[in-house]
C-alpha cells in the first residue's frame, strides 16, 4: 500500500510538471527521486503525457513554458547550496558555520587548509602532526576511515563507507 502510494505521488507529480512544460528528466531532479525508480514507473507516463502535452494550443504551450523556466534555472543554484542528507553524520559533531566549533572543529574554510589549524579547537596531537591538508585525496582517505589514517585522533567516528556518500560531503565541505 505504502508502494502504492508513493507512485500515485511520483505520477501526480509527472502529470503536473508535464502541464507545465516539464518533461521527465525535471521530474527525477524535482521529486528528488532516483533515476531508476522514476524510470521504472514514470516511463510509460512520460510517453503518453509528451502526446497529451503536443495538443495544446500554442498559446497554452507559451504560457507554460514560461512558468517553468525560472524553477529550472533555480534549481541547480539550490542544489549547490543545499546540504547533503549524507552530511548529517558529519552534522551532529560539526558545523559549516566559521568560528562555531562544537563537539568537533567548524568545517568552514577547511578546504586546502592544513589539519588541526581551526582556531579555538583543541586538537589531538596525533591529528596536529599528521601533515595532512584538506582536499580530494586526503579527505576521501580520512572520511573512509578516519582513526586508520589519524591513530589517536579523538574524532569517534568510524568512517562512511559509500564512496557516494563521502563524494557528497566532500564537495559540501568544498563548498562551504
């Protein structure tokens, strides 16, 4: 039932953007919903909604293209400055706002930057002589395992797996 409903939701959601002009890659970026999932139920949907949406007159048509263009010019801008659902792990002992440590450093401004160097942080020895800067490769390396790569650091955490989702919080703490 739960299934059911969620997929009365998705193809709301197709026939809605395709009265507005949207087609069904908007849909999956809209709806936040994985690409094979709104493939596998939106497809058919899709085809026959891109028939129904060529038959209206061409001023409905201009009139719904319209709307649609600043959505779609707005969401790539909010999605970079949306914060990953991966980053809440990272979230509960950090924060992204500069000079507000917490349990763990501030993540702001990291990017580049030599570990252990945020100030008003008391840091582990260990992580002050580890030598590490910030960036891809070290921070790939540090969130996969992050007392393998730091013995002794008294970050507690042990590592996030999904190379996705490290991807994710890397390009968030790149951002901000």
């Amino acid at each position: 039932m739960r299934f059911a409903s969620k997929s009365a939701a998705a193809l709301a959601l197709v026939f809605t953007l395709a009265a507005c002009g949207g087609g069904a890659e908007q849909t999956d970026e809209a709806a936040g919903v994985d690409a094979p999932a709104a493939t596998d139920t939106a497809a058919p949907v899709a085809a026959a909604t891109s028939t129904d949406a060529a038959t209206p007159a061409p001023t409905d048509t201009a009139t719904a293209t319209a709307t649609p263009t600043p959505t779609a010019a707005a969401s790539p801008t909010t999605a970079a400055a949306t914060e990953p659902a991966a980053f809440a792990v990272c979230k509960a002992c950090h924060s992204v706002e500069p000079g507000k440590n917490g349990i763990g450093p501030s993540l702001a401004g990291i990017w580049g930057e030599k570990a252990a160097a945020v100030p008003g942080f008391e840091f582990s020895q260990p992580m002050k002589d580890s030598g590490l800067t910030w960036n891809q490769a070290t921070l790939d390396r540090y969130l996969t395992d992050p007392r393998g790569v730091v013995p002794g650091t008294k970050m507690a955490f042990g590592g996030v797996a999904d190379a996705a989702k490290r991807q994710a919080i890397i390009d968030w703490i790149k951002a901000n």
